[in-house]
C-alpha cells in the first residue's frame, strides 16, 4: 500500500499545499480500445509485486477524468464555467489522477494511424502494415530487466515496449500505376501482434513474427510465421511449437528464397538466474592501471555477476537454419549474436557476436565482439577479429572504436568484404594523414593473400556506395570543421586515380548536390543505379536531393554525368502549392543499366493543408497516377494557415520559424493571440549555415500526440521551430556564448510574431523536449521579459551532472567549467520568476536527462519560491508512450497555458493596453530599450541587471 501511495502520488507534484482529492469518476469507454504500442521503448525492471500495485492503482483509481475546468466551445479563453470551477479545477490538478485534455486536443491525438507501407523486391505489390493507436499503461507497467544498455522484455525476450502491426494487406500494383483489391494475410490466431514483416528475396513470401496477450496481461514469447503472397495463407514456419525467436539483437534473415537463418532461444536454456539474497562480497572496481576513461551518462548498465548472468540468459541465440519445407538445422553454438549477414551470393555468412568480459561502465555495444565468416550451411570459415573491450574512446565528437569496423560485404560483389581502419587510435585529437584506410579482402582469400587498401582517408570515414568495378563513391566528414567529402573511386582499376566529387559544408545546404539513387539487386542489396541516354556513352546517375533555397526546400531529381560532373535537372517539385519528394526507384527489378525513357519512380506529393500521398510517375512523358488516398488525419484543422516567416538576429544572422494560425483566423478581426514559442537549438560554424533557410513552407503540418500544434485547435498561434543557431565561428567553441546567443534569437523571434500582430506580447509561452526544455528553462532564467510561462519536458538542467560532455558539447567539466555552469539553468534557479511546468518520465533512460535532473530542479525552484510543478510520469522514458501518460501531458499542458498564458476574454483588450503601458513606463538604457521585469507569481526585481535580464526592444511594443 505504502508503494501504491508513492506511484499514485508522484503523478503530480506541486510548490503548493494540496487540497483534497475529489472522488473518481466512472470509467470512460474508450479505454477498452487501448490496445497497442506506438514506439519501441525502455522501462526499469520491476519487481512481480509492484506490477501487481499499478494493476491495482488502475484499476481502483478507475484513469481518466475530464477536464472540467475549460469548456471545450471556449476555445478562445475562458467561459464563466471555468472560472466557477477553479476550486475544483485546483483539486484536480493535486489530486495526482490522471486527466483528459479537451474534446479538440483528445479526438486529434485519437485518430487511428495510417499504415505503414512496404513494396515487394519486384515492386508489383504493395504491403499495407496496420497499426493501432497509443497503447495503455498496463502494456509499460510490466516488468522488464535493465542490462548492458537495454531494457528487455523476459516474458517475451525481446526489447521491452516493442511498438506492432495489427494486420497485413496486400495490393496488386496494376500495370496502369492503380492499386487492385487488398487481399489480406490470414492464417494467425485473432488479436496476433506482428514484428519484423520481411519479403523473401523473390517477393514470393513473407516471413513475420507474431505474438498473443496473455491473461496475465503480458505478452507470449515470439514465434515466427511465413505467409504466401499469392494465396495469402499463413503458418509457422516451425512445426514444433517449442521454438521461439530471440528478437533482444537480430531476429532473421532470408539465406535463400526458401530459407531462413533465425535467432531461436536456445532449447538447452535452463531456469532463469536466481539473484543470490546475500552478496559474496563488495561491489568493486578499479582503475589501478590509471587508465583515462571518459563516458557519458550512461543508463541501464551491467552492475553485478547476477546482471552479467541475466544479460547472457535473454541475449544468448541458437541459430537455426529453417526451410520452407519444414526442414531445420542448428548451426554454431548459442552465443550473443547480433547480427547475421548473408553473402550477395548466398554462400557465406558474416556473424557477428559478443562476448566476456563485459563492463559496468559502458553499454553492450562497446563489448568484446567477435566478427567471423561462416558458409551458409554453417561451417567456420575464418575469424576476420576479435574486437577488446571499448570503455576508453575518447568523448571528442569523431572519435571511434580501434581496430576494424563497419565490416560488410560488397553489394556489387558475390562474397567480397571490406571495412574501415583508424588510424589515430579512434582520438578525434589526434593529428595523424592518413586518419582511416579502407580495406577489401575476399571471403576466402588465398594462403598468404593479405587485405587490399582500396581507398586512404584524411577526415573520418562515413561510408560507401557501390555501383561496380568501375564507380564506387567513398564518404568522408569531420564533425569539427564540418566538412565532408565524397570520391569518386574505381575498384576494380589500379591505375585509375581518386578523386574527389564534392567538397563542402556539411552546414551549407544550399550546397548540398543530393545523394545517387539505388537500386536493388537480385540478391537483395542497394547499388548506385546507372542511367543510359538514347546515342550517349555517358555514364549518368540520379542524384536526387532536398534542393535547399532561401524559399524553402524545392526537391530536385538530376541526371549527373560523373566524369564530365555536367548535370541535368529532369524532375523538380512544385513550388507555389504542393512539396513533391522522390521516395524510390520502381523500375530497378530489370536487369543491367536504366533507361532514361522507361524511368519509374514512386513520388510524394502534400501540401500545408492536404496530407502525403503517393504516386507512380513514369518516363518519358512523365505520366503521374495516385495510388493512395489516404483521409485527412485531422480534418477539423485542414484550413490551418501556414508561413515560413525570416526575420534578423541583432548580430545580423538570418533567422526562420514556422508560424501556424488557427482556421479562420483573422489578425485584423481577431486581435492578437496566445502564442506557443517552441523550439530546439543547434550548433553551427558559421553565420551563413544557420541562417540558411530548412525545410518547405508547403510541407503538411505532421501533428504527433505531443505536438505543440495541437494547440492550434485551442486557437493558440504556434511558432514552431524557431532556429536558435548557437554559432562558434573558427577555433571557438559555440557553448561559450550559448546564454547570449539563446536569448537574442528568442528575442528576434518574439519581436516578429508581435510586430505581425498575431501574438499577445505578454501571453507567449515557451516550451521545449529534451535540450528544448534546457532551452526552455534557460530563456525563463536569462529573458523572463520575454515569455509569461514555460513548459520544460525530459530535460536537463544541470551540466555539472554530465561531466564528460552533453549533446555536441565534447569539452569536459574541468576543461571548460565555466560554460559548464554559465549554461545550466540549475544554477539560475534564483532567477526564474515565471511559472514554469516541469514533465519528466519516471524511467527515462536517455544519456544525460535522468529523471533526477527535473527533481533537483524542481527542488530548487522551490527553494527559492518559484511558481512551479513537478509531474512525473510512472514508467515512462525519455519520449512519452502510453495514452494514459500523453493524454495527461496534454491536459496539464493546456491547464498551464489556460493559466498563465490565455487572457481573460472580458479583459484581453484592456490587458493588452495595460502591457504596453507598464513596458513603455520601464527602465531605458542608452540604447533607448525598455527592461521589463518578469511577474507571474514572483516577486518584483530591483536589480534587473544584476538578475540577468536582457533589454526588450521597444519595437515590440
């Protein structure tokens, strides 16, 4: 009961005395349809009792209460109702139960998915993957085991809170580009869970894996099905009922069109390990060698012998070789493999796996690993290396593992290898030409046949391209500097030299010539695709890219003559009303080069207010026909306005933001609105860079279950993504002047929304996930003149508990203190005067954000008489999953802003004429700026300057 108590009442914490709960009321009806698991996620491991305590808190605290305080046709403010209510709308907000967010913000969040969708190798059919909405808490609430960097499953040995399909559709793709019935996989028991849907090589058969519900409320181990395309009729692939897939690291793989090579739990596993109830010894380690080893926070590691032993209990497969046929063979011993990759011939195998000893310092990926060559039926080949133990790569922002990495096989080549080796020890710091060399060996090379380099690397290796012996494209970048490169190399020709095809910016995107397109091979894998012109011996190919401007993003489609570098554009989005993208090649089943005139693509096609559809387009007459028809996922906002808007820094740095508007909204009839400010800030070298222009003004407004735009629907003006370039030009490092920075970007953006008349000055919020809530806390410290309340989700606000370097921040505590501490909104708690909300998961897992960031702070705030609140979500991580838990996010969110930041509709004029007045009577500087104090609920400053307030253009008033 005392643990029920703490889970049901650390929903919600509050810097003010509580009141007494009112009782709950009945359960409402929709909750019987929560069924399913949006996003993969990671939970603590939690004890059999304390699952059955939040089965009970469920079910006796019968979830969802309506918000009752805020009349859902008062969109615009508040009616009379809610103000008779706020006793009770107080009551609620302490009683730590959860709510319902108004019927507009609810019905959007439950709109049923789209599906997914998934093309057939011979792209002639289309897979519709079903999905279901957000699922309930009881699917987070039951127990998993943290290890090694994971968060697994045991019921069901998988990663816990693994998102599903629902069902399996298939469409013809007819020869006139329209799609022809659906014709459904069937076969599996009702209510199945699929993962993992895969396409045998041929296109012929789908191999899936299904699990059930149990009456426990958990879910059944995994087993793994096979469907006919053609009949749609499904079956386990297994006949024995015993075998069950370990889906913890890799799942399956097709060898063949008949075959499978799949991770089983291995048959000999014995009783789970049991954690000893009185320790042998001490829990100790060393670092008597005085090696220098740097970590980030890491969560979830390994901490004991009994951590160690549970890690090899759920990670450890046995492969198994299982044919269509019903034939089985296991292959190898039961090891942690994780991963398995068959040759493009299908005669060979690269199985890579992991092994002791492990460590309490990093995750599993910094694991001894073991990367070797096997045939297909099973046979060692040869060890290609066994990597050590990685604890000490360095936390400078490039650096990597020593020794080989990125082994894979050619995807031109039937069974030819190649990797990356560093050079500099894996030290970003060190000086070193060459820093990676790349090497190319066969499968089985010769006695005595020793790696060939095909390619030395100056900056760090970023991948390759295969297109055949004669073009391959090698890429190279240094986040530093932020220069990237790509060669153009021939693989199979010494006596051709290298040389490079672009050299830029990774920051200027205007710059940026696109990516080649791929095509599909027989075998499976993806190889630059050639394009052949009628009477040209050329060699072209497609380079297809977001086509940055400083109007927004234009995608382009050139055909790009790699030896002249002369290139064509022969497909372009449109660019007054609708934002096209190409998505893939649908001509690239046919074998050897492409023909310009019989080309085929799948495009997409949207705009600000109709969602994506796709299209076939073929050459050469470039005919279009639509072969989806999705509905509007929210139609209720389909005329919402959108404008891409460009406004200045006062260092003169180009700054952009995406303002949406509610539907109907008119600034001259309607007068200034609420306004949600939210953001996320980035790094940059250069002024140019983050003043160029991302992203399309005729993009979809894509509205997720925790988007700041939902709040469009409460008649909220939303600017979204307003770029806050934290610049550090040349050898200076851009934290360095992170506070000054933040501050005149929001001031820039805030000045513009008012100066358009759509945005109340004293009713803008601000908000921010993640480094947005970092932000978020940072702008209430350092301009509180700017904002009236914040809303900070997952965040963290003390850098000195991240010592070893935070997001692109690669400098330590003691190399750079004073950023450290400057930048950590923690340490101007004192500051914060405006109300501000904290949402944080219990069980967040994310590097850096650990739950105790928000309770510290929250802390804090309160210490120095903050108007604050604390919700922390029970069992959720870093990104919120459950309905429960969303829908609650949202209500406390629209309680806050309903709070401090709508004005009252009898007054909203004379408050507005009120603000003006009180900023036009402030304090002026030379400058002839006024320096407004913050309010909401904090006392009044004396000292502005000495509490770090910045000046308030008087253009904003």
């Amino acid at each position: 009961m005392m643990r029920l108590h703490k889970v049901y009442h650390r929903l919600t914490l509050l810097s003010l005395s509580p009141s007494s709960p009112p009782p709950p009321p009945p359960l409402t009806s929709s909750l019987s349809l929560f069924t399913s698991v949006r996003t993969p996620g990671h939970l603590r491991t939690h004890h059999s009792k304390r699952f059955k305590s939040i089965c009970t808190m469920t079910s006796r605290f019968p979830n969802l209460v309506p918000l009752n305080s805020i009349a859902a046709e008062n969109v615009g403010g508040r009616s009379n109702d809610s103000v008779s209510s706020a006793s009770t709308e107080d009551e609620e907000a302490l009683a730590g139960k959860y709510q319902l967010p108004p019927p507009e913000i609810k019905n959007i969040v439950d709109a049923p998915p789209l599906p997914a969708l998934s093309f057939s190798p011979q792209r002639d059919k289309i897979l519709f993957l079903k999905r279901r909405s957000l699922p309930p808490l009881a699917e987070l609430a039951r127990p998993e085991e943290k290890l090694a960097g994971m968060r697994i499953d045991g019921k069901c040995n998988t990663r816990s809170r693994m998102s599903f399909y629902t069902g399996i559709g298939i469409h013809q793709l007819m020869p006139d580009g329209t799609l022809g019935p659906e014709r459904e996989i069937n076969g599996y028991p009702d209510g199945a869970k699929i993962n993992f849907v895969t396409w045998s090589l041929d296109g012929k058969h789908l191999a899936f894996s299904i699990r059930f519900d149990e009456e426990d409320n958990s879910s059944s181990k995994l087993r793994v099905w096979v469907a006919n395309v053609e009949t749609g009729q499904a079956r386990p692939l297994f006949q024995s009922p015993n075998v069950y897939l370990n889906a913890v690291f890799d799942t399956f793989v097709w060898v063949d069109n008949s075959t499978l090579l799949v991770c089983a739990i291995p048959s000999s596993r014995g009783d789970l390990p049991k954690k000893p109830l009185v320790p042998s010894g001490p829990k100790i380690q060393s670092n008597e060698q005085k090696n220098v080893i740097q970590v980030r926070t890491f969560q979830d590691l390994l901490k004991d012998e009994y951590d160690e032993d549970l890690f090899d209990y759920y990670a450890t497969s046995q492969l198994v070789l299982a044919s269509l046929d019903g034939t089985t063979k296991e292959i190898g011993n039961p090891a942690v493999y994780t991963s398995l990759d068959p040759s493009p011939d299908q005669k060979y195998l690269l199985v890579s796996s992991i092994h002791r000893p492990y460590s309490f310092t990093v995750p599993c990926g910094r694991f001894p690993k073991k990367v070797e060559v096997w045939t297909t039926d099973g046979k060692f080949v040869r060890e290609i290396c066994d990597l050590p133990l990685a604890e000490d790569i360095p936390i400078a922002i490039s650096s990597v593992r020593k020794g080989m990495r990125n082994i894979n096989w050619r995807a031109d080549k039937p069974s030819t290898l190649y990797w990356a080796e560093t050079q500099d020890g894996g030290d970003a710091k060190v000086e070193v030409s060459p820093r990676d060399i790349i090497y190319t060996q066969p499968a089985e090379p010769l006695e005595g046949e020793q790696p060939e380099i095909l390619h030395k690397l100056d900056l760090r290796y970023g991948g390759i391209s295969w297109c055949d012996d004669s073009l391959a494209l090698v890429y190279e970048s240094w986040y530093k500097t932020r220069r990237t490169r790509t060669w153009v190399i021939s693989p199979g020709s010494k006596d051709v030299s290298p040389r490079v095809l672009f050299d830029r910016s990774s920051e200027d995107v205007y710059s940026d010539p696109g990516s080649p397109m791929l095509r599909r091979t027989p075998a499976g894998t993806y190889v630059i695709a050639k394009i052949k012109k009628e009477n040209d011996e050329g060699t072209y190919i497609l380079l297809n890219g977001s086509g940055a401007t400083s109007e927004g993003n234009i995608p382009f489609l050139d055909l790009f003559d790699i030896n002249a570098g002369s290139k064509e554009r022969i497909w372009e989005s449109d660019k007054e009303k609708y934002y096209e993208t190409v998505v893939s090649l649908m001509s690239d089943y046919e074998e050897g080069d492409l023909l310009l005139d019989r080309l085929k693509l799948l495009t997409s096609k949207e705009s600000k207010t109709e969602n994506a559809q796709y299209y076939i387009q073929k050459w050469p007459e470039k005919k279009v026909c639509q072969i989806t028809n999705f509905p509007h996922p929210y139609p209720q906002l389909a005329s919402l306005q959108k404008e891409m808007i460009k406004y200045q820094r006062n260092d003169g740095v180009q700054l952009t933001a995406t303002l949406y508007l509610p539907p109907g909204y008119d600034p001259s009839k309607d007068g200034p609105l609420p306004c949600l400010f939210w953001s996320y800030p980035g790094e940059f070298k250069s002024k140019d860079a983050a003043g160029q222009v991302r992203g399309s003004p005729n993009e979809f407004a894509g509205i997720g279950p925790t988007s700041a735009l939902l709040w469009l629907a409460r008649r909220f003006a939303i600017l979204s993504g307003p770029t806050i370039p934290i610049i550090g030009e040349g050898d200076k490092e851009a934290n360095d002047r992170y506070v000054e920075q933040l501050v005149a970007s929001a001031e820039a953006a805030v000045e513009e929304v008012i100066r358009r008349g759509v945005a109340h000055p004293s009713k803008i919020a601000v908000g921010g996930h993640s480094y947005g809530a970092f932000m978020t806390a940072n702008l209430l410290a350092h301009a509180p003149h700017l904002f009236c309340c914040g809303i900070a989700r997952s965040g963290a606000y003390n850098r000195t508990l991240t010592p070893f370097g935070f997001q692109n921040e690669d400098r330590t505590l003691w190399e750079a203190t004073g950023t450290y501490v400057e930048m950590s909104p923690f340490m101007s708690a004192n500051k914060i005067k405006k109300p501000i909300l904290l949402i944080h998961g219990e069980e967040d897992n994310n590097s850096g954000t650990l739950t105790m960031q928000s309770d510290r702070f929250f802390n804090a705030l309160k210490g120095h008489g903050a108007l604050c609140r604390l919700v922390i979500l029970p069992f959720e991580s870093h990104g919120y999953a459950a309905r429960e838990s969303i829908l609650h996010v949202l209500w406390e969110t629209d309680r806050w802003l309903q709070k401090h930041c709508v004005p009252n509709s009898s007054d909203a004029s004379a408050e507005l004429d009120a603000c003006k007045d009180e900023v036009s009577k402030g304090v002026t500087d030379s400058d002839n700026q006024a320096v407004v104090a913050g309010g909401g609920g904090g006392p009044e400053l004396a000292d502005f300057e000495h509490e770090g307030f910045y000046s308030l253009p008087r253009s904003l008033l």
